[in-house]
C-alpha cells in the first residue's frame, strides 16, 4: 500500500510536469528581405506580442554585438528586465538589399489568439523602426504566400511551416 501511494504520488507529479514544461511548438521559416538602402548592416528584432501589445518573448535576434542592442529602444527595455538567454537565437545582421532566412519557434496554443510577431529594426546612425514590419501571429497570416511588408529597412517577410 505505501508503494502504491509513492507510486501514484509520483504518476500525478510526472503528469503535471510534463504538461506544463514540455507545451507543444510550432516552427516556421522566416524569409526576411532587405530594402536597398545605404549603410551600416541592419539589426533586426524578432518578437513575440501578446493580445495586450507587450513584449512576450525574443523568437530571433540578427545583430551579433550585444552592445548595439540598446540601439533597437523599445525591445531593449523588455530584454534589460527581462534577462532572457540569446545564446541560441542570434545571428549576423542584414546588409541593405540582402536576405535572411531564420527559423522561429513559438508555443502552437498561441496562434490564432490575438498575439503578433514583431520585426523591429535599427542601423547605426539611422532610423530606428519599432514596428518594421508586424504580422497577426494567425496559420492564414503565416501561410500567405504574399508575405507581410516592411515600413523601414525591411521589404518583405514570408513565411515556411517546418514540418
């Protein structure tokens, strides 16, 4: 009988963990062409906004030099008191009229509820665009073969489901 408690103690507790720490992904491809624009290479912010318009979480950063983040303000401030790990999804930044092709991951239970993904955009001694380019986190917004339209530095976003 002791056993059979511990055991069913343990089965609830395993259940529960699991549940919560291992929520099921999605991932896409996420194409993101440049405008040709002149200078420096671009820094761009990948962002995950929940329903209220607040950061949620950083889904890509493509700028490799930790000290120009604070140059892309409105995200910096959410990364400063967040203190998330961007270790694994950071890369080079994009020069004007290049591409880049990054993989984002997001928990699946947030499409189709009222989140965004955000592309903010910054280039040294240039403007910076907090909203470049922001797409309605929905599988229709995604699978749009069109993509979504910078208003900044960048020219177009399309998406890839990875299956």
């Amino acid at each position: 009988m002791k056993y059979t408690i511990k055991f069913f103690v343990l089965a609830l507790f395993a259940l529960f963990f699991s549940q919560n720490t291992f929520a099921q992904t999605t991932k896409y491809k996420c194409m993101i062409q440049m405008q040709n624009y002149s200078g420096k290479e671009a820094y761009v912010i990948i962002s995950l906004i929940n329903p209220k318009g607040q950061y949620e979480k950083t889904l890509g950063v493509l700028g490799p030099d930790e000290e120009w983040y604070n140059t892309l303000k409105e995200w910096d401030k959410f990364r400063v008191k967040k203190k998330e790990k961007l270790n694994a999804i950071t890369g080079a930044s994009i020069a004007g009229g290049a591409r880049s092709t990054r993989v984002i991951e997001f928990e699946t239970a947030k499409l189709n509820k009222g989140y965004h993904l955000r592309f903010e955009s910054a280039v040294e001694t240039q403007k910076y665009h907090v909203k470049d380019a922001e797409v309605a986190l929905t599988a229709e917004a995604l699978d749009n073969k069109e993509g979504a339209k910078g208003t900044g530095y960048i020219r177009q976003i399309r998406f890839i489901k990875v299956q």
